[in-house]
C-alpha cells in the first residue's frame, strides 16, 4: 500500500503539544505520546441542517450545548456531503472514499470487509465502538464493541442489536443511544484510547419528538424561510419533477394525523400514507378545515414543529455527553466532534429531504473541540467533505492516510492552518434516481464562490452564483454574461470528476437495494417504525 507520509508529522506535532500539555515535560514523550492520542467521540446526527444550530446563525431554534463545542473549539463554515443521503455518507465517512469507490451510491448494503478508519484505528490500539444508527445493511466490521438500530430503527422504545442479539431499550431512541454510550464509556478498557461513533436516529424523518419537546415546541411559530414558496422559475425540470415537497409530499403520518376510528390495519395504514390536501384541525375547541394556503402554512409549521423538538432533545444529549466527560476527567484528551450525515430542506426551495446539491442539503454541520490543543471559538472556511473524517482520525491517531482514500486530514484546520495545496473546489455525485421522492441524478461542483450543477440523464444544468445569490434562486446557465464562467466551471468539474475516478460507475444500473433487509444478526427483528399520533391542532 503506498501511503502520504506528510500527514505524520502533522500528527507528530500536535502529539507533541498535548504530550507537552498533559506532562508539562517534552522528555518523557516517547513514552507519553502513544497515551496522548487523543480519544476521539464521534457525535453523528441523522439529517440534521446546519442551519437549525444557533452557532451557525439558526433563525428557528437554539441548540446551546452544540454551540458549546463551537465555541470551545472549531466551527467548519465549509463542510459538505459528497453525495447526500444517509447510507452512502456513512459508507463514505468509513472509508475516506466516494460512491464510486466505495460501493455505496444508494441504499445498498455495505461491504464490510473493505478497509475502514475503524479497522485501522482499532490495529493501532484504539478500543473501538459504534452505538446507534448505522444503517449500512452489513454488520459493523472494526469495532470492538457495537449495538446498533435494525435499519432505520424507531423513536420509542428503540430496539438495538449487537453480536450476540436484540434488545428492546425502553424509552426515546436519543437518551437510550446517550445511555448506551455512557455505559460503554465507564466500561471501556481505559488502558487505550478510545474511538467512539455516537450516531442518532434524530432527527430523521417522520420526526417524532418525546412529549416533553414535543410540548417545548408546539405552539411555537417557526419563522418561513425565503424561499418557501420558490417557483423555480429559470431552474431545470428536477425541481419542478421532485416528491419532497412540504405543501405536496408531507403524508398523514408524516403530520401526525389520527387515522379515523375502526380501521383495519391495512386500512389505516392506506389512510396514514394519502398526502392530504385538506385537514381538520381544532383550535379553542372549535373545529377547522384547512385547505389551500392557509393548509400549505400549517403543514411547514407541524414539520418544522416537529423536527426541532427532535433536534432539542439531540441538543440536551450532547451536553449529557460533554458534562459526563467533564465530571470524569475525560475532557482534556478527549476530542469531540458533532456531526451530521449531511444537511436538509427546512421547507428551504418548498423541500423537505436533502439529496439534492443546493446548500441546505450539501452542508453539514461540523464542530470539533479538544480542550487546550484546539484554540476556542475559531471558525473555518476552508472546503471540507466527508472524505476528510477517515483521514482526520487517523493522523490524530498517528496513522498515515492510505493513498487510496481521497480525502485530506483536517488536523492542520484544528491549528487554524491552510495546507499548501487545499482543494478549492469539491465534487458532488448524487445517483438515487427515480429513489423515494423522483430526484433527479446529478452531478456538480461547489467552489468558494460558485456552483455548477449538471442533471446528467437529461443534460440540463444549473449554474449560481453562491455570493451573490446565496440562496441559489438565479439559475446563470443561459445567462450570455456568464458563458465564460460556466465554460471555467465545466473544464474544474470535468477535472475534478477525471482525478478522483469517476468513471461513471453506478450511473446506469444501481446496486440492489439492501440497508433495510435483515441482516445477518437481525432475523425477525421488528423494524417497522412506531408512529404517535398527536392529530391536528
Ligand atoms: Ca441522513
């Protein structure tokens, strides 16, 4: 295996710094610097936007523990899914890869005997452990210990399985994973450092909150975002094609409405799945159908209602997690990075969902803090992906990158330092199409600046101007003035493309689809998810 030794010494140097931190004496380091790597908590939400975190300016919520880990360390202003939707950012996140190289553009199940940051973690001495959603279809390879939700897994009274079997955990999915991963930290070995993956369901679709935040939240107004009622005008078919809008797509279930009395299961579930177009809702005890624009204006408001108390509840988790490490000496070598698989529409261009490559969707937050190496309160704008999470642990870690995995290590950006050389544009592929809600596949390339986006089966193609158009409404591909930006835009796209190997692999024919499917350690699990219905109000 050929490997970049660069990376190394970036490593050497900060393990320096925490040696000479931790000991207060450089001398002692050969000896201090394998106890000195850093554990590493991986904290990974389920379709958590950027933009619902109050340290990355949320107009709708505030989230003050995750602010913490920001305002102790390091916000990245520039981190983005390079295809985004849930199993294929894992599998990416895994392996430091993209689709293309690492088997997973869609749904398909996971193969778990190729190299992973986890493997390679746990050979160089890391206790290693995956808790929560994993959602690959394989079981997890590379961890000394696992207990994971079947598939998608469910809000209430989640059921988890490890090696030797299920379990149902009662309680709210989010403090149940929190527990489980308490516990595995008081048990862990603690002659190793340790490399923990946190992954919530939360706040995953159909966003059921515990009644506790479901209450904190229920009568509040969410603010709409601009561009709630975009027409699309000047954009390509996609957006006027897709099923994840919030006045189109949200179904029965997904808003909470009571099915009628005495319905058969079949039935009810029939009713649950229509996508209402009137709704009756009760307010002061009076009885009100809604239609038209004043249902559109209910429906982002019980979605957004909704996600948000899901997002309070991940909120209140982190800071149980932080202050447990507190008050058990763990903060000082313990790195903590909260994350999510990618970003989402919060009713941003009239969508839920994410998938596609404009900005709420491509984003993900990302927020690192090591107390003590990290200096506080910095922000980063360097491009970042998540290729770049494999390579990041293993230079903490002390680990070369594999020259296969094509993402950079971060640790230099934890410095506040630019490497030489720092990519100035990222490539984004997206495959799943017609997939749950008929988007369209893409292709595109984000710079600093720009974005260039191509719907590759029916070569139609969009093209922003990020500055000035931050909220991408303004498609330039026919504008006569920007020709010679888009023809730039194009030859970096293509490059780009030609350098990381895509050869248009998956584009024709998808792998089977596998991530929900029993897996070998979940036969006869129940994976159907339990929905609490709150009806209309
Ligand atoms: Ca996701």
């Amino acid at each position: 295996m050929k490997l970049n030794h660069a990376p190394r010494r970036f490593a050497a140097g900060l393990l320096l710094i925490a040696v000479v931190m931790l000991t207060g004496c450089a001398s002692r380091s050969t000896r201090v610097v394998t106890a000195a790597r850093p554990n590493i908590l991986f904290i990974m939400t389920d379709d958590h936007a950027a933009h619902a975190m109050s340290c990355y300016g949320s107009k709708v919520n505030q989230t003050p523990h995750m602010d913490r880990i920001a305002s102790e360390g390091i916000r990245f202003e520039r981190c983005y899914a390079v295809n985004s939707i849930c199993t294929p950012s894992r599998a990416t996140i895994l392996t430091g890869k993209y689709s293309h190289k690492n088997g997973v553009p869609a749904f398909n199940r996971f193969d778990g005997t190729q190299p992973t940051v986890s493997k390679m973690l746990q050979a160089a001495g890391y206790y290693t452990a995956m808790l929560g959603k994993w959602h690959l279809g394989s079981d997890p390879t590379g961890f000394d210990y696992w207990n994971i939700l079947p598939g998608q897994g469910r809000y209430f009274d989640p059921i988890l399985y490890d090696r030797d079997g299920s379990q149902v955990y009662p309680g709210y999915a989010t403090d149940v994973i929190t527990d489980l991963a308490i516990e595995v930290l008081k048990n862990r070995p603690k002659d190793k450092p340790f490399f923990l993956m946190c992954h919530h369901k939360a706040p995953h679709r159909n966003w059921m909150p515990d009644e506790k935040h479901r209450l904190q939240f229920a009568d509040r107004h969410i603010p709409e975002p601009a561009t709630l009622q975009d027409s699309y005008e000047g954009r390509t078919d996609a957006l006027r094609e897709q099923e994840q809008s919030v006045f189109k797509d949200l179904t029965r279930r997904d808003l909470k409405l009571a099915p009628p009395a005495g319905l058969k299961p079949a039935q009810s579930n029939q009713w649950l799945n229509v996508k209402p177009t009137e709704v009756e809702i009760e307010v002061n005890g009076e009885k009100k159908t809604l239609t038209g624009e004043a249902l559109n204006a209910w429906k982002y408001q019980r979605y957004m209602q909704d996600y948000l108390a899901c997002v309070q509840s991940v909120d209140d988790n982190v800071g149980r997690l932080l202050d447990w490490l507190d008050a058990n000496g763990l903060r000082e070598n313990t790195l903590v990075i909260y994350t999510s698989d990618q970003g989402f529409f919060l009713g941003d261009h009239g969508l839920y969902d994410k998938r596609f490559m404009y900005e709420p969707s491509l984003k993900m937050p990302f927020l690192v803090c090591w107390p003590g190496v990290i200096k506080p309160g910095q922000v980063n704008d360097a491009i970042a992906i998540n290729c770049d999470f494999a390579p990041t642990f293993l230079e903490l870690a002390g680990l070369p990158t594999p020259a296969d995995m094509q993402g950079r290590s971060l640790v230099p950006c934890f410095r506040g330092e630019r490497p030489a050389n720092w990519r100035t544009a990222m490539y984004y592929r997206y495959y799943h199409d017609p997939g749950d809600h008929n988007t369209r596949a893409h292709y595109g390339l984000r710079t600093a600046t720009h974005k260039l986006i191509c719907f590759w089966k029916k070569d139609q193609w969009e093209c922003y101007d990020l500055v000035k158009d931050p909220d991408e409404m303004r498609n330039l591909y026919s504008d006569p003035a920007s020709q010679g930006l888009v023809a730039q835009l194009k030859q970096q796209l293509f490059r780009l493309k030609k350098e990381l190997q895509d050869e248009d692999q998956f584009s024709a024919e998808l792998p089977p689809d596998g991530v929900d499917g029993p897996g070998p350690a979940r036969k006869n699990l129940d994976i159907a998810p339990k929905t609490v219905f709150y009806g209309g109000r």
